[in-house]
C-alpha cells in the first residue's frame, strides 16, 4: 500500500517539527475532540513525540498505547517504551487516548488510535519518517486498543476538509505485548468493562474480539506474553497468532514460561538489563526493515 509523502501539515502539530530530542506533548485535534465529554486533561487526546537523533534516524515511527485496563495509562509501557525505542534510532510517540474511568467507551479509544496513526503519517515528511514505516504498540489493554487498529483499520476520508482525516490508518505492523485481544471468556473483564460498558451486546464482544477480526490485510505483528500471566492469559495471544497464521500473514509469537503481567522492558533508564524479548522483537524489526538506516 503506498502512501503521500507529503501532506499538509495539521497547524496544532507543528510546532513538534521544531522539537529537539526532548518529548513534546500536542492535542490531536484543534478544539474538542469527536465525542469529547469536556475540556479537562482527560477529555484530551494527545500524542507525545519522542525523536530518534538525525544520527542514527532509521526513518521508522511506532505510536505506543500504554496500557491499564482502559482505566489508567501505565507509564512504563509509554514513555518507558518510548525511550527506549528512541535509542535505537525509532521515532516514538505515546498516545494518550480517552478512558473508560473517564466515561469513554469504544468507539472513543480507536477513533484517538487511529488519529494518532493519521497524524503521524500526515507529517511524515516534516518529521523525517517513512511513511510506509509507521507501526503501532500496546501493552496489556493497550495491546487490545493496538490490536483494534490493526483489524479495524480504513483508508481515511477522501473527502474531508481535515488533511489528516484524507489519511490511512493502517498501521505496517504491530507490536502487543501481553495482549488483551478477546473481549469473549478469556478476556481481562476490567477492561471489557472499561471499553464496552456493563452489558455489551453479543454483536459488539465479537467485534471487539480482535482474534476473529484478523483477514489477509491485517499487518504483520510480534506477539510476546507469558505463559503463566496471572492477569490477561496467555490464551489471548495464542489466538491472535493462531488467527493470523490461518489468515497468512506473516507472524512472531514469543511465550516466556515465567513473568508477570505489565512486566515492560523489565528496567529503567538506561535500559541496559533489559527483558530478552526486547532483543527478539529488535531482531524482528530488522527483518521487517524497520532498522535500516534512512538515506
């Protein structure tokens, strides 16, 4: 799938193209956001911006959704990732997206998902990206709202005044680390809850269950989890995995015997003694060439 190289950039966001190595944090929409329920922090969607160094700038860009049940947003699994990801030379940005403890429910979390993902490609150009490189990242229930991206994707809105909005939103791979995926028995039901109220219909647990939402054009992801997950099980990636090899689409599963949920990188700046699946999904990322260096 080929996408513009360049497009016109969204006012509120451009002032991250002057944005030296230190993070930025910029609302995704000018004004109130879809759906929006207040003008608090928690009623607005933003996008952090963590860039790689113009040294060693792959051209590659990941939007990581923390996780934490659709109820808070665990920082370890944003900022944390983020910095990481910048040391290697990927561009990174942590989606702050809308809660359930908030009064959110879906199709909120994805609609701020995919705008984060149009919006990264939208200023591609200006911020030194490929836009055929663009990936998505979530952990635990962020995971769940990754995997929603990755299986409810569209080709943007042709005919909106808003240049983002005329964007993509399909990620070119994922990445979900102790996957929520299934909203039926084996999901985290805190985050059912959080995403999809008390009483979901039967129509929206299966359209939420990202396991039986996975077709040919679902992007390439890497799975990691372990085995004895006391908090999301491990089931739930071995669905999605199941799914996307019945589907064809090319795969990494990773299942560690033992760990804890919301482990992350498993460190702290600097990152050195960091989880071995952190090293499996660099490797990952270089035959997805996503660690080729920009030209």
């Amino acid at each position: 799938m080929k996408y513009p190289r360049a497009l016109l950039v969204c006012p509120i966001i451009a002032s991250l193209i002057l944005t030296s190595l230190s993070a930025k944090e910029v609302p995704l929409w000018e004004g109130a956001a879809p759906g929006s329920k207040g003008q608090t922090p928690r009623d607005i969607p933003t996008l952090t911006h963590f860039p790689a160094a113009e040294k060693n700038n792959t051209g590659a860009a990941i939007v990581i959704c923390p996780g934490g049940g659709y109820g808070m947003l665990a920082g370890h699994e944003g900022k944390g990732y983020a910095e990481w990801l910048q040391m290697h030379g990927i561009n990174a940005f942590v989606l702050k997206y809308r809660l359930g403890r908030a009064g959110y429910r879906h199709p909120v979390m994805l609609g701020d998902a995919a705008r984060a993902l149009r919006t990264v490609r939208a200023n591609a150009a200006a911020w030194k990206i490929d836009p055929q490189r663009i990936g998505v990242m979530g952990s635990s229930a962020g995971g769940h709202l990754a995997s929603t991206l990755l299986t409810h994707f569209d080709a943007g809105d042709s005919t909106s005044s808003d240049p983002i909005e005329r964007v993509s939103s399909r990620p070119d791979l994922g990445i979900l680390c102790y996957a929520v995926i299934s909203m039926g028995p084996t999901t985290h039901k805190g985050s059912r809850s959080n995403l999809l109220g008390s009483e979901p219909s039967p129509e929206l647990i299966k359209e939420l269950s990202n396991e039986l939402q996975v077709t040919p054009q679902t992007p390439p992801t890497f799975l990691w989890h372990t085995a004895n997950d006391s908090v999301v099980k491990v089931e739930n990636s071995l669905a999605f995995a199941a799914a996307m090899s019945q589907a064809k689409v090319p795969f990494a599963l990773h299942v560690f015997e033992n760990g804890r949920h919301g482990l992350g990188l498993a460190s702290k700046p600097p990152y050195k003694d960091i989880h071995p699946w952190a090293d499996d999904l660099l490797y990952w990322l270089q035959t997805r060439k996503f660690l080729v260096q920009s030209k």
